[in-house]
C-alpha cells in the first residue's frame, strides 16, 4: 500500500524560479566601477587642493582651503529699560476740631444750718400775756418723721438699712369656687402673716365670712400660698404682714 504524502510539505509561498547570475553579475560589475571611480576621484582631489586649473589655494579655480572655523559677532549689551519713578502719594492733612469749651460754674460751699438757739431759763415772773419761759415742767406731743427704724412694718421708711422692701405672693391669689351668694361679690381685705422663708403662718380676713364651711375653705385655701420674703436694703431676710384684697 503506497504512503500517502503529507498536505504540506513547505510553509513558503511558492515562487517562480528566475536565473540570477546574470543580474548578479552586472550589479557587481556595477558597484565596483563605481566605488574605483569614487576613490580615484577623491584622491586626485586631495592631492591637487581643488579641481580647477588656477594656482593651488586660489581663486581661479575651484582650490579654496577648507574652512575650519569662523567667527560669531560679538554679542550686544542688554540695553537699560527707563522705568518710570513711582508717583507720589500725597495724604490730606485733617484739621483737629477747636476743643469744646464748657463754663462749669464755680463751686460754692454749703454752710451748715446754724445751731438753735438754746433757752434759757429767766428768774423772773411774766407779767404780760405772752410767750414765756421759766423753770418749770411739763409734757407735750409732737408729729414728724424721724430717722430711726421700728420692729414691725409701717406706711413709712426709717434709716438706710431699715428700708424694708415687701412681702409679694408668688402667683396671683384666687378665692375657692362655691362661695354663697352673701359672700359673692364683696370684697375682704386678707392679711398674711409671712415668715422670712416666704411661707405663711396666719391670715385674718376682714370682714370675717359668716358662712362657717366656706369660711373654713377660704382660710385653709389663703395658708397654702407662698410669697416671695421681705428683705431690707442689705439684702437681709425679715417677717412681714402683707394685705391683699379678695373678691369671692
């Protein structure tokens, strides 16, 4: 049984056969003339300075020396730019306003009150109906306000420390509902008696409420309020009386 050849014997492209020697031949004849031609040439050049027919190194021909170098011009300064002077600044001067001038009147002392006069007591007897002093006694009363402070609270203000500020409820003051229909509508005057921690120790209405019940729940409704403590000028807590006027 014969042997069946492989699918492909080459992985080339299948190509035309063409006889190159010949081609080859006179590409390399060519190459070699011209590369003789090359240095022959070249060298009757370096020999003879140039390749025209005037004396070696002139101009006649084409025999000029090699130039090897040349010379750049002297490069130029940087010239100096003017830059302008900055201009001035000139600040406005403020005038300072004239003071003020103010007349204060002089100072005048205060001369103290002159001291009373103090009686004195005659010997003799008045004759006369007119006023008139002697040695004897007696008593009187007088009305006025004077400096000192009491223990208890009044319409009026003693010394420094003894101004008392009052006694205040902390929220408004509202009779119990129900009243009977004597009581509603007319108003009592209803004092508290309040301790310096603001708390109330004894109320007294006036005028007293005759219903007995409704009387009771008033007075037990009036000892459950606080107030804000009665102090003096100092800051220092006291007991105070204040009066406030309920309507049932």
């Amino acid at each position: 049984m014969p042997e069946t050849p492989p699918l492909f014997t080459s992985y080339s492209l299948p190509l035309p056969r063409r006889r190159q020697a010949p081609a080859a031949a006179l590409s390399f004849v060519a190459h070699a003339a011209i590369a003789i031609l090359m240095l022959w040439r070249g060298a009757a050049l370096l020999q003879g300075g140039g390749g025209g027919t005037g004396p070696r190194g002139g101009g006649g021909g084409g025999g000029r020396p090699a130039v090897t170098w040349f010379t750049l011009p002297a490069a130029s300064a940087p010239q100096a730019l003017d830059v302008p002077a900055p201009p001035a600044v000139t600040v406005p001067t403020v005038a300072l306003p004239d003071p003020v001038k103010i007349d204060v009147p002089p100072l005048q002392a205060i001369a103290p009150p002159p001291p009373a006069a103090t009686a004195v007591a005659g010997s003799g007897t008045g004759t006369t109906g007119g006023p008139g002093q002697g040695p004897g006694s007696g008593g009187g009363q007088g009305t006025g306000t004077g400096p000192g402070s009491g223990s208890d609270a009044g319409p009026g203000s003693g010394g420094e420390a003894g101004y008392i500020l009052p006694a205040t409820p902390r929220w408004a003051i509202f009779p119990p509902p129900g009243a009977p229909g004597a009581v509603r509508g007319h108003a009592h005057q209803v004092r508290f008696w309040v301790t310096a921690d603001g708390r109330v120790t004894r109320v007294e209405v006036t005028p007293p409420i005759k219903d007995a019940a409704y009387r009771r729940q008033f007075n037990e409704r009036m000892m459950g309020y606080l107030f804000t403590p009665a102090a003096t000028r100092d800051g220092r807590r006291v007991d105070y009386v204040a009066s406030v006027t309920v309507i049932p």
